[in-house]
C-alpha cells in the first residue's frame, strides 16, 4: 500500500512540474527582438533572436520585414560568420526628413541565408544583430513581421499582432517598443559599450531600456526554475515523512 501512495505521490509530483515547464516554454520559444524596447527619436542596436523550435529540422533563413509606414533612413546589418545578408528597399511614397535632408527610400526587408554547413540545429538558437534610425516619435512600437524557413522546407510565418485585452497570438511578429525620450538626452537614447564595439557609434546605438527588458527575462527564467524545484522538493519531503512515519509505526 505504501508503495502505490508513493508511486501516486511522485506521478503527481512529476504531472505539476511538467506542466509548469509546457505553459513556460512558449514564451522563450518566439522569434523575438531584444532589447524589447528603445527611445523615441534615437538609433539602437537590436538583435532578433531567433530559436530552433523542430525537434528534426533546422533554420536555414530568416526573412524580416520593416514597417515602411514607420520608415527607417539608417540600417545596417552585422556580419555574422555562416550568414548571408540581403537587404532590400522600398521606394517611400513620401520623403521623409533626417537630418535636414529628403529620404525616399528605406530598408522593406532583410533576408539572412545561411551558408553551406550553417544551421540552426534543434535546441540551438541564433541572433542577428541590426542597427536602427532614427525611431519614430509618433508611435509607441514597431512591428517586424518574420519568416522563419527550415531545412525541411517548412516556414514558420511569425506575422500575428497582439491586441489590447486578447491572448497572446500563437505566432507572434516581433514587437520593439518605443518609450518617450528622456529631456536630458538630445538623442533620446544612451549608446552602450556594446553598440559602440560594432561600429554604431555614429547611429547613437543601443536604448538604455534593454537592460530591464533582459534584466526581466532572467527573472521570469529563474522564477520557473524555481517553481518546479518547489513542486519536485514538497513531493520529495512528502515522501520522507511518510516512510519515517512507516518506519515507526513498524
């Protein structure tokens, strides 16, 4: 008897911990922008990250779209060994000022394929690092729709809005978030030690908000861990104390 009470304690003990780890497993799986956020007005160095989620095929190319009704004049890629970076323009359908003078096109879409030999292999994850100006003042985020191709010829359409007071989507477009400037700074942002080692010193790189953004992330991480640390522990004590009160009543 005591040994069908401890199978059902640890089948109990396992069924919570996994499924703590299925509800938190998708929001690390998403193709997402990192930093999530940055100043209106400024340059920023951003990274979409973009995770392996088959468990048989592999991420060969990675396609994003730039929101051409918030035009961006400057972007620039970097270069990433095992990858190839296209990027394409769009003529706008009206100039746009930067810096006193009339732009007329601007970045639509960047395309990396990996080279021979490079994949994003299961469990494994990339990022692709980008530099951006100058951020919308009229807008409090941007939209990069993304399309993410395997090895298997599946492409994985991360296009979706989320809106206000409705469930997260199920393939969600990677969103920067864009906060007001602050009064001190001219520029609306603080370039980092990072930004500058890429050479966007010029672009002004990096919004000070990336650090809460990660900061947060680790946190939600750490808070998952936890939890199920907590679920396996109680099952775990449980388990002691009935064997010891086994123990003594024997």
């Amino acid at each position: 008897m005591r040994s069908l009470s401890t199978r059902r304690i640890a089948a109990v003990a396992l069924s919570a911990a996994a499924s703590v780890v299925a509800l938190a497993g998708p929001a690390f799986a998403h193709v997402t922008v990192n930093p999530g956020a940055a100043a209106q007005g400024g340059y920023t160095a951003v990274d979409f990250r973009v995770p392996n989620e088959s468990d048989t095929a592999s991420t060969v190319k990675l396609e994003v779209n730039l929101p051409l009704d918030h035009p961006l004049a400057s972007v620039r890629t970097l270069p990433l060994p095992g990858w190839t970076a296209a990027v394409e323009k769009s003529k706008l359908d009206k100039p746009i000022k930067v810096h006193g003078n009339d732009v007329n096109e601007a970045v639509s879409k960047i395309t990396w394929t990996a080279d021979a030999g490079t994949k994003i292999a299961p469990g494994q994850f990339q990022e692709f690092r980008v530099s951006l100006g100058p951020l919308p003042t009229d807008s409090d985020s941007l939209v990069f729709k993304a399309l993410q191709t395997y090895d298997n010829g599946d492409v994985v359409r991360w296009i979706d809005e989320s809106k206000d007071g409705q469930p997260e989507p199920a393939k969600p477009a990677p969103v920067l978030k864009l906060t007001k400037a602050d009064a001190g700074d001219g520029h609306g942002v603080t370039a980092s030690p990072t930004a500058a080692a890429h050479g966007d010193s010029s672009d002004h790189a990096a919004s000070a908000d990336g650090g809460s953004k990660a900061s947060d992330s680790t946190a939600r991480t750490l808070g998952v861990v936890g939890i199920v640390v907590g679920v396996v522990g109680t099952a775990v004590g449980v388990l002691g104390l009935r064997r010891k009160n086994g123990g003594s009543a024997s």
